[in-house]
C-alpha cells in the first residue's frame, strides 16, 4: 500500500486500523485504532497534520489534508463519506461528513452532527452538535439529528474492516 514519508513528516498508523491497498497516505497523518480508509482516498500531511481518531472511516475518494496553521482532525467515531474533502478543519466525535460534501479552513463540525451530502461548508463555519448543514453554501438545520445513526454506521466501518483484512485478496 503506498505510505509515504516526506522529509520528517512520517505517518503514524495505529497496527489494528486498517489500510485499503488503494489509499495513499503522505505525510504526518495519524491514525487511530479501528479506523480505516477506503480505496482511493488520499490523507496528505505534506504541509500540516492529519489526525483521525478511533473507529472513523475514510470512505473511498475521499482526500483529507492540512495547512501548516491548520491541522485537519476526525474525531472518534466519525464517518466521512464518499468522495469528501477535508481541509484544514475539525469534525468532532460522532458526527457525519455526507458524501461529496467539502469541509473548509477553520470549519467546525460538533459532535452529533451532519454534514450532508454535496454539502459545502465554508470556512469559520461552526456546526452546532446535533445540527445537519445542508446545501451550497451550507445552512443549518438546528436539532436535526443524534449521534446513533453515526455510531451505528461508525461500527459497520469497523466490521468491514476486519472482514477486508482477513478476507481481500488480490486476483
């Protein structure tokens, strides 16, 4: 799989998440625990870091990277959906990233919360937990949501990631 260092930027990859063969991880990213990225999705901590925490996904086509002032960091139990891009930004625990949706500079993301898909959040833009930000440029939906479907959907990640390292096989 490729996994780059650049200079003294190395990644950081906890040895129970998971690495599809197809991803490419450049840099000072971190992984956590029982978190996986998808094929195609590239984490890119040439300038800044790139921080995932435990039991997140980074679905296939997604592209996470930073900037030397801001760090890009997933929380816990997140679920960042096809094709996103995350860019200088921070998504708390439990919350969602829609597919398609893009994540900007200084951008916040609350625990609870959904980003949904094809969504664009703008830079500075603070999404209150629990809250849904739909549509370009994103506006908010107050008290939409909760974190259990996000969980639920964090831990079906998790399972498919046990199953693709016991069970892929190249043909």
């Amino acid at each position: 799989m490729p996994i780059y260092a650049l200079g003294d930027r190395v990644p950081t990859i906890h040895p129970d998440a998971y690495v599809h063969p197809d991803a490419i991880i450049i840099g000072d990213v971190r992984l956590g625990a029982e978190s996986s990225v998808w094929p195609a999705a590239v984490l890119r901590g040439d300038y800044g870091t790139v921080i995932i925490g435990e039991r997140s996904s980074i679905q296939d086509g997604s592209v996470v990277h930073a900037v030397d002032e801001y760090p890009t960091v997933v929380g816990n139990d997140c679920v960042i959906g096809h094709l996103a891009h995350l860019e200088g930004c921070v998504i708390h625990d439990r919350a969602l990233v829609g597919s398609g949706s893009i994540v900007l500079h200084r951008a916040v993301v609350h625990s609870g919360a959904i980003v949904g898909a094809g969504a664009v959040v703008r830079n500075g833009m603070e999404v209150p937990a629990n809250a849904m930000a739909l549509g370009v440029p994103a506006s908010l939906k107050l008290d939409a949501c909760s974190e259990e479907v996000t969980v639920a959907s964090a831990a079906l990640y998790v399972a498919n990631a046990r199953r693709y390292r016991a069970e892929l096989r190249k043909l």
